[in-house]
C-alpha cells in the first residue's frame, strides 16, 4: 500500500505584493512538501474584492516564479470557487450543524465571542444576515509540529463563527477548508498568525467530514521588545530584491544556516537537502526594520 502522497500548498491573499513575511511562508511550504517527496500548490485567496489589489496576484506568482518556486499544477482562485462554498454551507444547514444569525455588529458582546443568541432560531421579527458554525462542545485541539500541543477551542476563540457573510461574500474559514480538501492537501504551513484560525478550521472540517492536514505554523517576525514588526516591515515588497538574497534571508529567518554568496539555483539545491524543521523556532525575534 502506497502511503498517501504529501501536499503542501501557498494560499496568499492579493492584498498586496509579496512581503517578507509571505516570502517566509512560502519557503517554508515549499520546502517541508518538498523534501517528503510531495507537490506544492499554489492558492490564490480572492473571496474579498473590497480587500484586494489589483494586479498584485500576478505580481505574486511572478514572484514567486522569479524566487525559484514554481507550484506543481494550476493555480487556484478561490474567486473560481464560490459554488463550492455554497453547497458547502448548505450541507452544514441541512445537517444543522450551522445556523442563520440575524445579528449584527452592535449585537456582538465586547469579548468578541458570540454568545449564541441565535443558536435555538432567529429572535421573533429579525431577519437572517449571515450563517454561523454551531460549535458547542466540540473539540478541535491539534498538535502543531512547530508549535506543539495547541488546546484553544473556538469556543474560547470567538464562539459560534460566521461562515458565511452579511455582505454575501464567504468568510475566510470556510473557503480555506473547502479548498485544502479539493486540493487534497496533507500539510498546512504558514504562519503563526493564523495558528488561532486553526481550531476553527479542524472544526469544520469535522463538521463536512474531512480530514484534517499536519499543522505547521512558522514564527512571525517580532521586534527585540516582542512587538510585532511595523507595517513597513510587514508589507516591504522583495519584488525589488536580489532572489538569492531574498531567499537566504527566509532560511535564515527559518533556523537554517545557508551558506553565503551562492547562486539562486545552488541555495535551492543547498536547501532541498539541508532543509530541517526541526531547527524552525517556535518565536522569532529580529531587530526593527530600520
Ligand atoms: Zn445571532
């Protein structure tokens, strides 16, 4: 019996050009797929038009491309997929596992966790807005190869979560899952900052019957004081940087020790067979952008 094969995937939002930050993410993603044998996939998040940037989803796979990463297969735009998401919440509503909700933002409680109130039906004369995941008592503890044993529940997190928007457009959550079970992923890395979007994930992902991928959650850059980076920081093209610089700075930042002045070519090379995830830290403190 042939294990199942890994696939890791890149999931950018085109809210901007590819920043260091993504750049980690990216390296990162490639090379854990890459070094098991696996493919990598490349996902183009764009289920948020008011958020996007025109042009910079091509500026990212150009990138990308130009970085010496080149995803097996055609990209996906979520943009594509919104049929998918449809049937997805409607199975969620038939299995009553989700709800409609007809609250609103001044509804919501100041702790940001949704206290439930539409969970036994919507109260007398208000009208549906948005669909929420039922989350009570579930359990969607994971354990992080990075991060280790992670035990937040969304419960905690923000209560019974939206899926589906007020505004029509699907939320972040629910596209993420669908697609990572079209795309037949087994490992998901990327960074810390979504490492609380992740028991939320797990649960609907239990919730539609999918299996839940390997979780691998990358430090994200911190000042010396523990802040996270500033926005320059954060949002800094590497559009305009030297690719094998670029690059060696993400494995750097990665724990890895490349070796300097080498060629683009020769660094990937280098890092396909040097690349050890167990040298990844949990946190990542840099010195702030000057
Ligand atoms: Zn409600």
């Amino acid at each position: 019996m042939n294990p199942t094969p890994v696939i890791g995937r890149f999931a950018p939002s085109p809210t901007g050009d590819l920043h260091f930050g993504s750049l980690v993410s990216a390296v990162g993603s490639y090379l854990e797929a890459k070094i098991a044998g696996g493919q990598w996939l490349l996902r183009i998040e764009d289920i948020d038009p008011p958020r996007e940037v025109a042009g910079s989803a091509t500026r990212i796979i150009n990138d990308l491309y130009r970085l010496g990463m080149v995803p097996d297969g055609p990209v996906l735009y979520q943009s594509s997929r919104l049929g998918a998401y449809q049937d997805a919440v409607k199975q969620l509503l038939d299995k009553g596992l989700a709800y409609p909700c007809a609250c609103s933002r001044k509804d919501m409680p100041e702790s940001g966790i949704y206290p439930g109130t539409c969970r036994g039906g919507v109260p007398r004369g208000k009208k549906p807005r948005s669909v929420r995941l039922n989350v009570a008592g579930d359990n969607c503890e994971f354990t992080d190869k990075i991060q280790g044993h992670v035990t937040d529940s969304p419960a905690g997190i923000s209560g019974d979560f939206i899926i589906h928007r007020a505004d029509g457009l699907f939320a972040y959550q629910l596209a993420v899952v669908v697609d990572d079970e079209f795309q037949g992923v087994t490992q998901v890395v990327r960074g810390a900052d979504l490492l609380d979007s992740t028991s939320r994930q797990i649960c609907l992902q239990k919730a539609l019957g999918y299996t839940t991928p390997d979780y691998m959650h990358l430090p994200v850059a911190l000042s010396t004081d523990g802040k996270k980076l500033g926005k320059r920081f954060q949002t800094d093209p590497v559009i305009h940087q030297d690719p094998a610089h670029a690059v060696g700075q993400a494995l750097s930042f990665l724990g890895q020790h490349p070796p300097l002045r080498y060629s683009l070519d020769a660094l990937w090379d280098w890092a396909l067979k040097n690349w050890n995830s167990d040298l990844v830290p949990r946190r990542r403190a840099i010195l702030p952008a000057q």
